[in-house]
C-alpha cells in the first residue's frame, strides 16, 4: 500500500498577500475620509471604556478583576479608576 507522497516531495507553494494588504489599508483610510483625527478616535474610545467600567458595585468589580486576572479585559489605568 502507498501512502501517497512525503511533504519533502511536494513542490512549495508561497502566496504573498502583502500588494492585497496595501492596497486594502489605502482603501480603509481613504474611506475614513480626510477629517478622520485618529487621535480624537482613540481618546473616545478611551473615554467610553472607561464609562462603560464606571460605577460597578462590589461583585461586578470581582467579577472585572476575575476577567482582568484571565486576560480578558484590559486593566484600568489611574484616570479610569478615578472615575469609579
């Protein structure tokens, strides 16, 4: 019985992907339009983690700090917690 050919006998095979990523990270900045402020993006996004992990009582904040232990959320930096 023969067991078809070893990895040795097949010829390689190599796609470069990287003229199709590119040309898709061209397309989403284009369509991000010019008045994108990635900084202004980012601060928000900041500010609403930080909103949505406000004012949790006492068994929310052990579950958040079982699921920041896990490595599933983010630990809160010092100006988060200053708004708890």
């Amino acid at each position: 019985m023969h067991a078809g050919p070893t990895p040795q006998d097949l010829p390689d095979f190599a796609l470069d992907l990287s003229l199709d990523e590119a040309r898709r990270r061209a397309e989403v900045v284009a369509a991000l339009g010019p008045d994108w402020d990635p900084v202004a993006a980012l601060r928000s996004e900041q500010e609403a983690h930080a909103l949505l992990y406000s004012g949790l009582d006492a068994e929310q904040e052990r579950t958040y700090a079982v699921l920041v232990a896990a490595g599933v959320l983010p630990e809160r930096n010092a100006s988060d917690a200053s708004s708890r």
